[in-house]
C-alpha cells in the first residue's frame, strides 16, 4: 500500500488518505452513484480539511462526458407556446431539482423545428450527455428516429406502444373520461371541448372526453380547436361566445385553456359554475389560486419529472427502460 501524501493535489491523494478507491472518492465528490451516507461524508469532510475540490469539467473531459443532460421542448404545431408557460415551468423546477440531486447541470432549448434533422444534429453536437423531451408536439416521426440509434432519451408524454422511445405520462384518456363523467353527474348536457387536436397529449384528452358522452350529447358537443398560449386560447374561446354558444358544461384540455374560458365567459355575463361548469387538466398552482378555484384533471407533474430523470440515467448506464402510464385524478374545486 503506498504512503499517504502529506497534501491532497488529485483524487488519487485523497483516496489513499481516506483509505477507498479512486472511483468511491469519485461518487462522494459528485453525488453520483450508490454510496453508503456516512462514507460520503467522511470524505467530503476529508476533502474540505485538505482543501482540495473536484475538477468536475477536467473529469468529465477524461470520461468523455459533459455533466449536463439537455431538456427540450419542441414547438412543431404550438410555436406561441412560451418556456413561461405555467406547466412547462413547473415541470421544468422539479427536473431541475431531480437533475441537481444527481449531479448534473441542465441545459434548456426551446426548439423550433424548421428540418427533420433537427433533433439528430442536437445529438450530434454533444453539448449533453442526456436528452428529456418535454412533450412529443407533431415531431413523432423525429423522435423515433433518434432514439433507434441514441438511447439516451426519454419524453414527457403520451404513450403509443409502437413508439420506439421511452415516455412518462399521463393516461390523458382517462382523464378525459374523468372529466366528462363529472360534467353529466352535475346535469350538464350542452357540452364543448376546448384544446389543440394536433398533439398526441391533447388528442387523447378529446378522444376519451367524448367517449363517455351519451350518443345524443356528444353529437351536439362542440369541439373548439384552442392553443395552449393564454392570448390565442382567450380569443378563440371570446370568438366562441361572441358566436352565441352557451354551453353549461365545458372541458379545456389545460389549466390555462379552462382559465381562459373562464374570463372570456365573464365578458359576456356568463357566470362560472352558475351559468357553466368548467374542467381543466393539469393542476398547476393558478390552478388553486384563480377566482373561482379551479376543478381539474391533476397529473402528477412532479413525480413525472423524477421519474423522467430516473429513466434516462438508467438508459445512459445502458439498462432497458419501459414507458410509464400514471392514472390521473378528479380535483373537485368550485367552477364543477
């Protein structure tokens, strides 16, 4: 066994001096791996009394790595979409957090697509070591082309077993399901569906909203093509009402798109539950805070993220990962 160093100038000396190897002072330092809690500290506590500090970027360089995962949000079909937008910064905080606890930076891109090669020339610049895409918008074929020769990635989205990546989402048909059976219990029988057709996430909400509407009702329910940016979703559901549509139940496919029909109502002295039920899907925290409190469709936003940033971690190690469906959940407020 070699003699200790009497000064700590590389991870080599610190791992002789705290008597483990090279690889353990390694996942100390980072906060990466499985390493029993006590021995973590002792070394960090090693460390801090020699002074030393990992050079993260020079061992990253020697692995080949960056040490930052890259989280995408692609705007094939929703290009006002902003990264302000309330349930992409929400979902952004807690990948953030999951990304820190682990070690990692996060490098954020809000992608416009303008060439099918778009996603593959991201990969090639190996500016990341990971990728988490946040929603799949209409760039489907895309994806799936990227991940059939680059394991490292994994989407917040609807699932399609014929997808050749690993999503994490909601099952967004039942919680259209959800939504439509609360309408009729409270006796809403002239319905409309506000939301975007375009995305898979959206699609699916519509899809299991109108199938648990009786023939009669859903014949008659009005399908209103809404963006999920504030602006564009208050003049489409404005242009709806100013049209003479009065419906006493309604189903947005987000938070923001129910808010939006909330206010767009009121100019026209429709007053929400009185005069219309109203049903959104997210549960974020405007969701809570607006007047009145909204009832929603809530998905589990924060467990999504961690286990967005599990999974891909798993497939960079090189593991096979399934996607994952969660059951979303009625949250009874007071606009249904």
């Amino acid at each position: 066994m070699g003699s200790v160093p009497s000064s700590v100038r590389s991870i080599s000396d610190l791992a002789l001096i705290a008597g483990v190897s090279v690889s353990t002072v390694s996942r100390a330092l980072t906060g990466k791996g499985t390493l029993n809690q006590a021995t973590r500290d002792r070394i960090r506590a090693i460390a801090s009394e020699h002074g030393f500090r990992l050079n993260v970027a020079a061992q990253n360089l020697r692995l080949g790595r960056t040490g930052a995962i890259g989280v995408l949000l692609p705007l094939g079909n929703q290009r006002g979409q902003a990264l302000s937008d309330p349930f992409f910064s929400t979902m952004l905080g807690h990948i953030a957090e999951a990304l820190t606890e682990r070690g990692y930076d996060l490098l954020l891109s809000r992608v416009v697509p303008e060439r099918d090669m778009w996603l593959d020339d991201f990969i090639r610049s190996g500016r990341t070591d990971g990728i988490i895409m946040i929603g799949q918008s209409d760039q489907h074929a895309v994806l799936d082309r990227a991940a059939r020769h680059h394991r490292a990635i994994v989407v917040w989205g609807a699932h399609d077993p014929g997808n050749a990546y690993t999503t994490v989402g909601s099952d967004n048909h039942a919680g259209g399901v959800l939504a439509a059976r609360h309408l009729l219990q409270r006796g809403c029988r002239r319905l409309a569906y506000f939301g975007h057709g375009d995305t898979p996430e959206f699609a699916a909400r519509r899809a299991g909203f109108l199938s648990a509407l009786p023939e009669d009702i859903r014949r008659d329910t009005t399908v209103v093509a809404s963006s999920v940016a504030p602006e564009a979703s208050h003049i489409a559901a404005h242009d709806y009402f100013a049209a003479g549509n009065r419906p006493d139940g309604v189903f947005a496919a987000s938070d923001v798109g129910a808010i939006s029909v909330i206010g767009a109502a009121g100019e026209f002295d429709i007053v929400t539950p009185h005069d219309m039920a109203v049903i959104g899907f997210d549960d974020i925290l405007l969701a809570r805070l607006c007047h009145p409190p909204l009832t929603t469709i809530r998905q589990d936003v924060e467990g999504g993220a961690c286990m967005l940033v599990d999974l891909l971690l798993r497939r960079m190690e090189g593991a096979d990962t399934q996607s994952i469906q969660f059951t979303p959940q009625l949250i009874v407020r007071e606009t249904a």
